[in-house]
C-alpha cells in the first residue's frame, strides 16, 4: 500500500503534537524529514525507540527538534511499516513537517484509515475497530472501561463460541456429504440441536445487552418537563454543575429547548430542558410548548418537574397523565425544597377519571439551590440503568448495526432449529446454519462487504 501520513493530535495547539506515518516504504521516506542527532539514518534506528532529532521541512531547513520512532510491520498498529514523528504542538509546525512528508512521496490519510488498514491487514476485528471510535468518544469512565476491553477483544472471545458451534454443523454436513467414501460419522440430528440450542442461547444473552450498552455508549436521551417556573432551568444548572439556562421569576422564561449532558447517578443523561408547558396565546411560546410535547416523544427517560412550594392545579395533573401515558420511564420531582419545607405528596397528581397511568419509577425531593435531594435523583436513575456486572466489560453491544447482525444471526439459528424438529431435509438446516454464520461475520468482519467496512471507518478522525 501507499504511504500515508496525517496528524493525529488534532488542530488544536497543544504541548505535544503527534504526525503518523504508515505504509511500505514510509522508513526511507520518514529519513527525509527526520535528521537523528546521533547521525544514524532513520531506516536503521532501533525499533520502538525513541530517537532525538531535527524536524525538517520541504525545503531541508530545520522547523523543530523531537522525537522519532519507527514500528516495523507486520508488528504494528497497522500491520505495516509505521512511524511517528512527536514534536511541538504548533499548528504551523505540524503543518510543516507533513508538508514536508507529502513532498517525499506520502499522501494525506483519509479519515479512519490507519485503522483501516489494521483491519484489513488483520491486526483486528470490525468489533475492536469500533471499539477505537468508542475509546475516544467516551465521556464516562465505565463508558472508556468497555471500550478498552472490547479493543482487547472482549466481544469477539463472546462471539467464537457461536461461531464454532455453527462451524461444527455446517463442516460436519459438508464432510459427510462430500466425502461419502470416507469413514466420516453422520452427525446426529440431537448434536445438531444441542449445539443450535446452545449458540441461540449465547445471541440471547449477548442481545439482552443491548440496551446497557447503547446508555453506556450514547447515553439516555432525557426531557426535563413541567408547568412554567417549575425549576426546570434550576434543576439542568444544578447538574450540569454551571448556569446554562436563563434562570427567572417571570413565566415561560424558556422558549426552546436547552440541551446539556451530564452524569447522573453514573449514568450519562442528554438532557433536553424544555419550554414550560400551558395554554397560552403567545404565538412564540406555543412553538416551545410543542417543541416540549416533542421532546417527551422522543425521550428515553422523562424528569416530570413539579414546583413543592405551590399548591396543585388541573394544568399539572394533566400534564402529569400525558406523562404517565408517554410509554418510557419517568420520575417525579419535586422542586424547591429549600422554599417548601418538605416533599409535596404525590397522591393526587392525576385528575379524576383518567384511568389507569403508569406511576413515576421514583418520587424525589430535591432543591437546586442547596443541592438537597440531588443524590437520590441520581440513585432514582441508577436504578433505572443499572451499570450491569462489571465482567461484562468488552462484551456489550454498543452499536446499532452489531445488534442488527446479532439479531439475523438468532433469527436464523432459531429458523434452522425449527427446521430440524420438524423433520426437514438437512439442506433446509444447512442454509440457515450458513445465514447466522454470515450474520456473525459481518459483526466481526470476517465476511463484511466493502460498503459495511467503508461505512464503519468514515466516523473517524483524521489521525485514526
């Protein structure tokens, strides 16, 4: 392959900056740029060492003095000769220096691809490769732990299993088949169920994961919801830590919603703070409040704001039912608890007569202002979204498209079961065995179709 090159610390000025370069023949190329202090040609450092010298651009002239190393392949990150250049991290200069490599013969990397060659050179799998993007889009700690875990090839060791329990039945049918003359046992047709049980087993468990996953990745997509002063705006400052809503006394105050995520309870909640939801004849409040009913549609988990330091009203009680009526799970809060003295009972926030409404997961007391209460919303969400065993880190799936090829995987290997307690030829068996087997190599990329491969590396960053 061509030599590529790219920088892979970002744009930002930053104390260190890092260009990579990768491809068959990048040492020879990488000496043009790098002058070592000791004298010594780049191509005949040592391996893995770092190596001080002077940065060179297109023109020979120096334009810093850093670090170089050189990863010969197929023992590196790539599977190709690769090597890094760390020097200053000046925006100018790093634009230099990778000049200077484009003048020598590389060519800037497209987004992804050194990761993408890995995976084409197999240094891993589809499933480690999305584990880099998840490793460097994490924003939690536990979100990070199951990246790095997956990268090592947590869900990969899940998946061989499955793989060879299909391998098994479709090679032993093929064997018997194409071999006739050979003294080849026929596979029995109560081994062939037991290992189908078995790996429809294994996709069910790995499937119940799903939903931990994707909060893990991607976080819980939450709407802060109640009547106008409500403290809707108070309660998203005071877990977002800093003032990002415009916090008053007069009504509607908020017109759009404000989006901010934070950690709560360690789980991850893109919070959506919505206008206060009323009648009203203001035509630019009435888009808010239908921007709020919009944001309650779409939402994973519902913060049903309530002011305790007023008394009910009908407005509340309706807003509550339409709530209670959404189909996701939803808390009730209490607000100003500073002002009210206590928690406000929850008995009666429905109206009469509008029958039977899903009850809040959680009735919490809290008070943005002194931060009283906080800590039991956060236990209310927790609950909600357990973090999970933390064995289970590296074996999660976290991405829309490993759960669909998990699923077609199940799917099939439970067509194929049916297919055999109902007396079917072992072709019918076969065909579906062989479907969950391309369903399966698709999550990993053992038989993934280059769109799927092109798709799967576009998300990431330049240097990557």
């Amino acid at each position: 392959m061509d030599v590529i090159a790219a920088i892979a610390t970002g744009s930002a000025a930053t104390a260190i900056g890092i260009v990579r370069v990768s491809g068959d023949g990048c040492f020879a190329l990488c000496g043009r740029v790098f002058r070592a202090a000791g004298g010594r040609p780049f191509a005949a450092q040592e391996p893995r060492k770092m190596v001080f010298g002077e940065m060179l651009d297109r023109a020979g002239r120096v334009i810093d003095r850093g670090l170089a190393v050189r990863f010969p392949g197929p023992g590196s990150y790539t599977g190709e000769d690769c090597a890094e250049f760390h020097c200053h991290g000046s925006p100018v200069v790093l634009r230099e220096l990778l000049s200077a490599l484009f003048a020598a013969g590389a060519r800037q990397a497209q987004a992804g691809e050194f990761t993408k060659r890995a995976f084409l050179n197999g240094r891993m799998d589809l499933t480690q490769a999305e584990a880099v993007v998840d490793l460097i889009d994490a924003e939690t700690a536990a979100a990070a732990r199951n990246a790095a875990a997956q990268l090592d090839g947590g869900l990969r060791r899940v998946l061989e299993p499955v793989q060879e329990e299909l391998l098994e039945v479709t090679s032993r049918f093929y064997a018997v088949v194409d071999y006739p003359d050979e003294d080849i046992q026929d596979v029995r047709p109560e081994e062939i169920a037991a290992a189908l049980r078995s790996a429809a087993g294994r996709l069910e468990r790995l499937l119940d994961t799903c939903r931990r996953g994707q909060v893990l990745k991607s976080g819980v997509r939450t709407a802060i919801v109640g009547r106008p002063n409500a403290g809707k705006s108070s309660l998203l400052n005071a877990l977002a830590g800093y003032e990002r809503a415009i916090v008053t006394d007069i009504p509607g105050t908020t017109r759009d919603t404000v989006e901010e995520s934070v950690l709560c309870g360690g789980v991850l909640l893109r919070l959506i703070d919505t206008a206060g939801i009323r009648a009203t004849e203001d035509p630019v409040e009435q888009l808010g409040v239908e921007r709020s009913r919009r944001a309650i549609a779409s939402a994973e988990l519902v913060l049903a704001v309530v002011d305790g330091a007023v008394p009910e009203d009908p407005e509340e009680g309706s807003l509550l039912a339409d709530v209670a009526r959404c189909g996701v799970p939803w808390l009730l809060v209490f607000t100003k608890r500073d002002m009210a003295g206590g928690l406000r009972t929850a008995g009666a926030v429905f109206p009469a007569g509008e029958g039977p409404l899903a009850p809040p997961a959680a009735v919490v007391s809290l008070s943005s202002v002194t931060g009283e209460g906080l800590e039991d919303l956060g236990n209310a969400v927790a609950a909600l979204f357990p973090a999970g065993d933390p064995g289970e880190a590296g074996s999660l799936l976290t991405d829309r498209r490993q759960e669909d090829a998990a699923r077609r995987a199940l799917d099939a290997v439970r067509r194929a079961l049916e297919a055999l307690e109902t007396g079917m030829t072992p072709d019918a068996v076969l065909t579906d065995a062989e479907e969950a087997l391309d369903a399966l190599g698709e999550l990993t990329g053992r038989t993934a179709k280059e769109e799927i491969v092109s798709h799967i590396f576009s998300r990431f960053c330049v240097g990557k």
